[in-house]
C-alpha cells in the first residue's frame, strides 16, 4: 500500500520525496518493532524500514541498470551524471531515517532509548583526540568503514537491491549515537540536547555524508552490475565492460572513503567543541 501513496512517478519527480519516505517509513517501522516485537525491536524496525523501500529502490535500479546496457564505453564522469538521481534518492532516504532515529533517541528517556535501540547502542565508537592526525585511528576507522562498504557491495551484488538493509543500518546506528551523544552531553552541562545535536551534526555532516556516498556507489553499482550481468554472456565483451566499469566505480568509491576517514580522523582530534561534548556525554 505504501508504495501506492509514494508511486516512483512522484519519487522521479523530485528526490526530495525520498526524504520524507524515510522520515516516514522510519517512524511506521519503529513503531511497529516496537508494538510488535517489544523485546527486542532494533533490527526489526530496519528491517521493516528496508522493506517498505525495497519496491522503490527496485523500480528505480532497474532504470539504472537499462542505462548501463545501453553504454559501449565507460567514463566515471557520465557513470556518475548518470546515475546521480538514485545517488540523491539513497542519500536524501538515508538522512531522513537518520534524523527519525536522532529524534527519538533525543526525546526518549535513556532507559527506553537503550532498550529500544539497544544494537544500536551497543556498536563501539571509538575515538582519541589532541593530535592532528592520529594514524591509528585512521587505520582502525578504515578497516571497519571498508568492510561496510565491501559487505554493501557484496550484498548488493547477491540480492540485487539488498544493499538497502545495510545503508538502513547504517543510518538507524549513526542516528542513534548522536543523538544519544548529543543528550548525554546536554543532560550532564543542563543544556538544550536539541542545540546539541546541531551542533553535532554540523561537525559530523562533511564526512558523515562522504562516507554515505561510497556506500551508495557501492549499492548501487553492486545492484546494477547484478542484474547487468545476468543478461550477458560470460566472457563477452559486454560481460569484460561491465567487470571493468564495476572495478573503476569501487575503486572511486575506495578513494572518497579514504577522504572521508581522514577528515573523520581529523574532527575526532581536533575540533575541540566536538571533543568537549564527547566528554560531556561521559561524564
């Protein structure tokens, strides 16, 4: 029914719809988790939350991949112009599921919040500060953020359009800590947790989104490569194209990570502000 009130001729329209799909698709998906498995909703509203977007996304990678058949060379410019539409799609879907999980874990006491984003939560966030650049935690942050973007990838490629999970995932947990952060810190120093949180956001919004980039190219050249190769004979010079182009857009996508690790590694030691609020929330 939902993909009825949201039909794909409105999402074509204008992206900003994705937005206000994941807005509302997280707050229908917390909500049911929650009335329905109240002991331990926090996979199962990403979950549900992946599944109401799932025709959506579908509708629109097969649209993608038709681009892809018809393309005799590969330019990572034209790759990038031309699939920017579901790149916004996923992006603008992402904050608004992120932003419904900050919302809560902002207005929600901490028990519930614990309780209710419990895996969440229970992700390890690691950060040191007071360096410029801190070459261990740059290498620990790229190990773990590789990895997401390799399973993404992985798991795009398998299911087609399985990536969504994953992003959804991501999403839910960053949502989740900083808000949490945000009303920690504001709680422990009695101020405004809402003022926090934009604080936060402002900070982390550069490589938070970067980050969510190469995830979404991962998706969505997994997803597209997926259905692409199905069609094409092993071996055939189409098949060799599409191994290529998927090979240079991961490799892209690898080299805005990095970018994005670096300048995550560099606001963890030495924006001072997000410093004092992480001490805050701790205190």
């Amino acid at each position: 029914m939902l993909e009825q009130i949201y039909p794909i001729k409105l999402i074509e329209k204008s992206p900003i719809y994705a937005f206000l799909m994941g807005i509302s698709y997280t707050i229908i998906g917390i909500g049911l988790a929650v009335l329905l498995f109240p002991e331990d909703p926090a996979l199962v509203a990403v979950a549900l939350i992946s599944l109401m977007f799932y025709p959506t996304i579908s509708k629109l990678m097969k649209q993608e991949e038709a681009i892809e058949s018809k393309r005799e060379e590969f330019n990572l410019f034209i790759f990038l112009r031309d699939h920017k539409y579901v790149f916004m799609v996923y992006i603008l879907f992402f904050v608004g599921v992120l932003l419904v999980f900050s919302f809560f874990a902002l207005l929600l006491p901490s028990l519930a919040t614990n309780h209710i984003f419990k895996n969440q939560i229970d992700v390890l966030y690691g950060f040191t500060g007071g360096a410029i650049f801190e070459q261990g935690l740059f290498v620990d942050i790229l190990q773990n953020n590789l990895m997401v973007l390799i399973v993404i990838f992985i798991t795009a490629f398998v299911l087609g359009d399985g990536g969504i999970f994953l992003i959804t995932w991501n999403a839910s947990v960053w949502g989740t800590i900083f808000g949490n952060l945000a009303k920690s810190a504001a709680l422990n120093s009695h101020n405004n947790p809402f003022f926090y949180f934009g604080v936060v956001f402002a900070i982390v919004a550069p490589h938070m989104l970067l980050e969510a980039f190469t995830y979404v190219v991962s998706a969505t050249t997994g997803g597209v490569v997926s259905k692409a190769i199905i069609k094409e004979k092993m071996l055939s010079r189409r098949f060799n194209y599409i191994v290529v182009n998927t090979i240079i857009s991961l490799v892209f996508a690898l080299l805005v990570l990095l970018l994005a690790v670096a300048v995550e590694t560099y606001v963890l030691g030495n924006v001072e502000t997000y410093q004092v609020i992480i001490r805050q929330s701790f205190m």
